[in-house]
C-alpha cells in the first residue's frame, strides 16, 4: 500500500508518547500566555493590527508573486530599510518566514568546497540549510569557540560559522565577541539566527549583535523572524549590501519563493517603529525573564539563567513534562514543553517565555501555577 510505512512510524510514535497534535487557539482565550514568542507583546497591539489591515487594504491579500517579478512592493522596500537602520546594518531582504531566511543564507553562503561550522544547539532551519548547503558541515559542540577554532583550521577555502544567538531551547545566548574573533583568524564569515535577540537584546532591542559591537561588520551576517518580538510573519538577512546583492541572486528560498504578504510586512513595520518608539519595552522583556527564573529558583525549581526572554524549567521526566505543561493549562496557564526528540540531550523541559506586557501579578501567578502542578 502507498505510504504503508506512515502506519509503523504512527503505532511506534503512540506507543512512544511521541504523538503531537494541533490545538486550535481561541480568539478570547483565558489562558495566561508564557507559550508565545511574543515577547514585546505586540502581536495584537492596535498599531500592528492597524497596519496589517491597511497594508492588506493598500496592496492586497498577498504579494502576487515573487520578489524579483511583482511581489516586492514599497513597504518592502521601507521595511527593509528600516530594519538594517535599526539594527545598524548596510542591507536587508526580507523573506517569507525566518526559516526561509536561514536557509538561504547558509545555501548562498557556503558554495562548493567551503566548510560550515555549526553548533549543535542550533535550530532546526540553520540545520536544514546546512543539509542543503553545497558546503560540508561540521558540527561543533555547543557555545565553544575553540572548537569552531580547530574545524575552522583543518580547512583551506572559504568558510563559515553558523550559530543561534539566542537557543531555542534554554535561551542560553551564544558567545558571539569570542566566535567572531575565531572566525577573524580564519578570514571565515560568521551567521548568526537572532530570532530571539531581536527586540530583546542589544540597545532599545536591537539585536544580540549590536549588543556584541558585531552591527555592520563586513564579515557578520544575521538573519531574523519578524514573527517574534516584531508580532508579525516573516523573516529577513541582514549584512553588507554585497552578501544582500549576492542573496537576491542566488538564494533559491528568496527567488523561488512570493514575496512577504502585505499585511505581514505592515504589521512588521508598525511593531519595528513602534520598538523604536518604546525602547523600554525591550528591557522589560528581559526583567520579566530574569523575575521568573528568580522567583523559580527561588521556589526550588532547576531554571537556565536567561540571557534574552527564554526561560526553561527542567522537569524529570518526558512523561512528567507533558503532564506537568497539561496540568497547568488546566489551571490557566499555557507553557511551552521540550523533550526529545525534539531536544537531542534527552532533558525535557518547560519552556516559558517572558513577556514586555506581563504585569507583575501575572508572573506571580504564572509561578504559582507551576508551583502548584509541579509533577
Ligand atoms: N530560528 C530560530 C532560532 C527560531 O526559534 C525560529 C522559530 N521557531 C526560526 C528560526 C524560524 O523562524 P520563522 O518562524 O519565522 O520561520
């Protein structure tokens, strides 16, 4: 039978505990939110919903089509702008997702013959471009610049760090000044995914780079979501204009791909100016990280200092993870949850996120919550 061998992999994953399933999200849900990444909380704030609705009443429900034929319109080019100038970059080009953005990046940047250094705490999109790369990756361990030093130095030819800012999982931030000055003995380039630094990191959130004196550099590139801290979908590279001239050329995730939605691209704008404006709204995202794994530390709980908004909670057990984020829903709070396989060092965790326009009261309350359902 066609697909026959889906039915094995099915049983083996239920038989695992493995299932995973979609849960649609209410409108008006009740739920007291430390799942989202919408760490500045503006996803549903009235100015990006605004724009969102009047770029997709200006220029339509879609881009109609790809970048380079009718999909790039003027707030594409504005919101391009506007990001390298706040990030403190030469270029950017924006993309459909931030997955699409990774890929491209590490495909266009790592040709035949170059070598990819990737730690082994990166996400799965640095991840899948590195498998499609023509490139050859070798995978280092995580967060250590010296073993990136010994990859970089067993090859001649062209080559590149690829690393989170920010990881997914722990919200441990990578060691960008010593990455980079490794990189700068080899002549090697350096990317790094900031989908967790943008808004939360760096001076009024302008990026783990910024924050490391990396904005600009000839050799950096940085590729971001816009479907975090900006509220909205999308994602975009960011560097010197002629690694940006070379993406619009070659990377098949930009030339093959529509363009952004309007709509998309509005919102983003609008939460990017709106960032601007509100430059606090970064550094109380951090506060409410560090408040929340004070406070569950402080309640005995084993928590990864945050370095941005990400803040995991280890739990014991795969099963006890699941019905420890179950049980708190129950009680009104939606967390995240990782376990393996998703995470590759087997330790399940809860996975919070902090949030700018989390009161208080409601950190307390979500603390309480975990508190009390803790398995
Ligand atoms: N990089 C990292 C580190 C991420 O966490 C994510 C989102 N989960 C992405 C890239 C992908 O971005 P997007 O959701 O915009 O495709």
């Amino acid at each position: 039978m066609a697909f026959g061998w889906i039915d094995e992999q099915a049983r083996a994953r239920r038989r695992a505990g493995l299932v995973r399933t979609l849960r649609p999200r209410a409108a008006d849900s009740p739920l007291l939110d430390l799942a989202s990444n919408d760490y500045l909380g503006l996803a549903r704030h009235p100015e990006t919903t605004g724009a969102a609705a009047e770029a997709a009443r200006v220029w339509g429900g879609g881009s109609t089509g790809s970048r380079l034929v009718t999909g790039t319109t003027e707030l594409h080019g504005d919101l391009e702008r506007e990001l390298a100038e706040f990030c403190g970059f030469e270029s950017a080009l924006v993309f459909s997702s931030g997955y699409a953005a990774n890929l491209a990046a590490v495909t266009a940047l790592a040709p035949h013959g170059s070598l990819i250094v990737s730690d082994a705490g990166n996400h799965a999109s640095l991840i899948d471009g590195c498998r499609l790369a023509r490139g050859t990756t070798q995978v280092v361990a995580h967060s250590d610049p010296q073993a990136t030093r010994k990859a970089l130095d067993t090859h001649r030819g062209p080559a590149v760090a690829v690393s989170d800012t920010v990881f997914s999982v722990d919200g441990d931030a990578a060691p960008l000044p010593e990455l980079a000055s490794v990189c700068r003995e080899f002549d090697a380039g350096l990317i790094v995914d900031d989908a967790h630094g943008l808004g939360v990191l760096g001076a009024g959130g302008r990026g783990a780079a910024h924050a490391a004196g990396l904005a600009g550099a000839p050799d950096v590139v940085v590729t971001v979501t816009l479907s975090k801290s900006l509220g909205s979908q999308g994602g975009a590279v960011l560097g010197p204009a002629r690694v940006i001239d070379h993406l619009v050329n070659a990377a098949r995730t930009f030339i093959f791909d529509t363009g952004l939605a309007p709509a998309a691209a509005g919102a983003a704008l609008a939460a990017l100016r709106l960032l601007g404006r509100e430059p606090e709204r970064a550094q109380r995202a951090r506060a409410v990280a560090a408040t929340l794994y004070a406070r569950l530390t402080a309640e005995g709980h084993e928590a990864v200092r945050p370095d941005a908004a990400v803040v995991s909670v280890r739990a014991p057990s795969r099963e006890l993870a699941l019905r420890w984020a179950a049980d708190c829903r129950s009680a009104g709070l939606a967390v995240g949850c990782f376990r393996p396989p998703s995470v590759p060092d087997g330790i399940s965790r809860l996975r919070l996120t902090a949030r700018a326009d989390l009161t208080d009261e409601q950190v307390e309350r979500a603390v309480r919550v975990i508190g009390e359902t803790r398995p």
